[in-house]
C-alpha cells in the first residue's frame, strides 16, 4: 500500500490548499462584509442623532444636547456613544479616543470611520459624525463598537474550516483506500506475483484481470509475452541441443584427429630407436659378434631404450600435467638461474645471452619449476636455431594485452620475449607449432611435446605464447603471464 500513501499523502496537500486558499478568501470577503455593516449601521445611527443634536444644542443649549446623547449611550446595548468636543484646547471627559490628527476630516464636516487600539483594550471601530453648533463643526457624535464579535467570527470561521477539511480529508481517505484496493492494488499484486514466477521460469500466462482499463491491457500484454518467451526459450532449447549434438560430433572427431596425430607421432618416434633395438638384438641373439661388438650394441640398445623412455615420460606428462603451484616470484631472477644453467650448452654453439628489463617489472605468481622448464625449452629452441652462432636476448616488460581466448577488456601481464637470431620460423610453420609431436628438427633430435607441454603450463597459469619471426632476422618466442591473481 504504499502507493496508496503517496497517493493520499499529495491528495492532503492539494485539499490543504485548496481550502486554505478558500478559506482565505472567505475570511477576507466575510470581515469586509462585517466591516462595511459595522459603518453603515454606525453612519447611519450617527447621522440620525447629528440632527437632533444639533437641534436640541441651538434652542436647549449644549446641556440639553449633551445629555441626550447620554440617555441614548445608556439605551444602547452594543455601541458606545460619546460627545466629543474637535478643539484641542478642551479637555475633560469629551476628549476624543482618536487620535487629533485623524479626525481633520471631521473638522471640515464629513463623517469618518476608523479602528484603534487604546492601551491593553481590545480593538475597536469608531464613527465620527460632525454636529454643525454654529457656524463651524466644534464638535462630534462619537461611536465606538467593539471588534471582538469579529475576532469571535474569525475563531469560529477556522474552527469550522479545520473541522470541515478533516472531515473531507478523512471521507476522501477512505473513498480511496476502498477504491485503490479493489481497482489498484489487487491488480498489482497480481502483476508482482506474476513477474516473480516469470523470474523463476514459470511462463504459463494465467494472469486474469478483469475489466477494460489499463490494468487489463498490461495482464494480457504480460500473457502475450510469456507466450512468447515460452516460444522462444523452446526455439532455443532445441537450438541448444542441436548445437551440442553438433559439438559432441566436433569433439568427437577432433579427439579421433589428436589420436591420429599421436599415433602417427609415437610411431614415428618410437619406429627408429625400436628399429635400432632390434637390428642390435637380433646381430647380438647370432652369437657372430666379439665381446667387443656386444658391449657396443648393448650400450645402443640401452641409449635407445632411454631415448624411448624420454619420448614416453614427455608424453604422459603433456597428457597429465599438474596443476602449478603458484607464489610471488622475481622472473628476473627465475630467467637469471635458466640461463646459468644452459651457459655451458650456449657456449658451445658460440650464443651469447643478453637481458633487456623494460622498466619496473612487478612480482608475479607462478610455479617456479615449471616456469623454468618453460623457459629452459624456449632457449634451448633458441639455441639450436642458431648453427653460426649469435645474441639471444630475453625480453622483461609489462604490457596491457587482451587475452585472445578469455579476456573481453586489456589488463596487466608480464611478458617475457625470447628473441635469437636464427633462420626465422617458416610460415606454414608458425599454426603448428604447438600441436603435439609437430617439430621442424630432425629425426632423433627432438619430439615435438617440447612446446605443446610449455604452452599447456602458461595456460595453466592463465596466460599464452605468441610466436612470431622478427623484422631483421631470427625468431621471438613471447610468454605473457598475467600480473593479477589468476581466477
């Protein structure tokens, strides 16, 4: 209901004023009405006893006339009549309530009406009526009558508005609260119970609401749109069906690709070492081999063995990587210990390292061992991409990247560039090469896991690598790593 309280509360403002405003203008048209009888009447007692007065002061004398307006003051119940003398120079009991410089009017013979307040007594009106006793006008008819009728009206003029404006205000409250609750508020709570099953998936358009207003014409919108809806979320139930079926057929065959890939990979891998094994096994099983011969084969079998054994445990951990143990780390300092470690190997192709550190480079959260496996494949790469020697350069700086698989909006990632100075990376190359058992290097020289497991790792942490060959000359390898908490 408080709809119902807005509602009633700006009703009460409008009424206040309106009553207010009328009873404004009641009150000033009434009090001028009051006024206006006050004089009249006044003017009219005082005209009528001027010429009587006058009279009895010309042939009775002044005591005559003095002492009928006095019997007339003791008959009159409402108004006070007074002789009063208009030459300042007398005094006594004739001296006029008003003051001296209001009554000038009076001096030169016409009638006044005025009202004062004398002291601490309550308001009064007085009427002025010149008597003419000679040749001037020395003197008046005074009448004075008291206003406190009017402040009595004006009491019972509010009272009687505040009573009538709460009497409208609590009869209009009532019309609306029964009219709001049978043509308002059932309505709309019909409309919220409705909108909360809509909110909770029920779609079924069973709102009814009776009549031909704008309450009706909004239940029947709200049916027709949970019709529609319903259509709608049916067309995109079986839209959705149709798209996983469709999905499960493409995972289906891209798990039956990566099975041909590997199978076609492990064949290739493991066909020569096994090839060896068996040519040395069976020359061995002849018995026409020296001792000499047989220490020989035996010592291949077994580097073969464990060159099969290598491309076995790379295998299974492409196919069962751990989840990273991650804490804050210097890379600086990570990339430092990678490349003493393959100092030696780096000498011996005649690759010198250099470390470029692009400004601040903030701490980040990795697993430091399989970071360094990363790093440690990527130089190794590097290295052996340059036969004649040369500078490979490690790259520390902090970009703002958009993820290109995830992230909608560009945030912080630390982005390390292994750059060499090799023949570059072909161009059919560059998609492949981070699918498993895919390698441009020689048979015996590597597996082709090398990069697929680095680039399972950086996902793991929750960023990528990017390859790319370089303007001048050689390739760049780039790990970006994201610089905020991983989710």
């Amino acid at each position: 209901m408080k709809l119902f309280y807005k509602i009633y509360a700006f009703l009460i403002v409008l009424l206040v004023f309106i009553l207010a405003g009328a009873g404004y203008f009641s009150y000033h048209r009434e009090t001028k009405l009051f006024h206006n009888d006050m004089i009249k009447d006044a003017q009219i007692l005082g005209e009528a006893m001027s010429g009587m007065v006058g009279h009895a002061w010309k042939h009775s004398g002044p005591e005559k006339a003095v002492a009928l307006i006095r019997d007339a003051n003791s008959k009159a119940e409402s108004i006070s009549i007074r002789w009063v003398n208009l030459t300042p120079s007398v005094n006594g009991s004739h001296v006029p309530i008003a003051p001296p410089e209001r009554l000038k009017p009076v001096l030169q013979g016409r009638s006044i009406s005025l009202v004062v307040k004398s002291g601490e007594q309550s308001p009064c009106r007085l009427t002025y009526v010149p008597v003419k006793t000679g040749d001037d006008f020395q003197g008046a008819i005074e009448l004075c009558e008291s206003l406190m009728p009017l402040t009595a009206y004006t009491r019972n003029t509010l009272r009687y508005h505040l009573i009538t404006g709460l009497m409208i205000m609590l009869a209009a409250g009532g019309l609306l609260w029964f009219h709001f609750r049978h043509w308002i508020n059932r309505p709309l709570m019909q409309f919220i119970e409705k909108s909360r099953k809509i909110g909770q998936g029920d779609l079924a358009p069973d709102l009814v609401v009776k009549g031909h207003d704008e309450f009706a014409t909004l239940g029947q919108t709200l049916n027709s749109m949970c019709r529609d809806l319903s259509a709608s979320r049916e067309a995109v139930r079986l839209e959705n069906e149709r798209r996983i079926e469709a999905m499960e057929q493409l995972r289906h065959s891209e798990r039956l690709a990566v099975l041909g890939r590997l199978s076609a990979g492990m064949a290739h891998e493991l066909g020569t070492p096994l090839n060896v094994i068996s040519g040395r096994a069976k020359q061995i099983r002849s018995g026409a081999l020296g001792s000499v011969e047989v220490i020989e084969f035996s010592n291949i079998i077994d580097e073969q063995a464990q060159r099969i054994t290598k491309i076995v445990n790379n295998l299974l951990a492409f196919a069962r990587r751990r989840k990273p143990k991650r804490s804050l780390q210097d890379m600086e300092v990570i990339v430092n210990q990678v490349l003493d470690m393959l100092r030696e190997a780096a000498d011996k192709s005649k690759v010198v390292f250099k470390i470029i550190r692009q400004g601040q480079i903030s701490s980040v959260s990795v697993d430091v061992l399989q970071i360094q496996q990363v790093l440690t494949n990527l130089v190794l790469n590097g290295i052996q991409a340059m036969a004649a020697g040369g500078c490979l350069e490690v790259v520390l700086a902090e970009e703002k990247k958009q993820h290109p698989e995830a992230d909608m909006d560009e945030k912080s990632y630390l982005a390390i560039h292994v750059q060499d100075e090799g023949p570059g990376i072909s161009l059919e190359h560059l998609s492949h090469l981070f699918e498993p058992f895919f390698t441009t290097k020689d048979v015996g020289e590597g597996t082709g896991l090398g990069l697929s497991i680095a680039y399972g790792i950086i996902q793991e942490h929750g960023g990528w690598i990017e390859a790319e060959n370089r303007s001048g000359k050689g390739a760049c390898f780039t790990v970006f790593l994201p610089l905020d908490s991983p989710s």
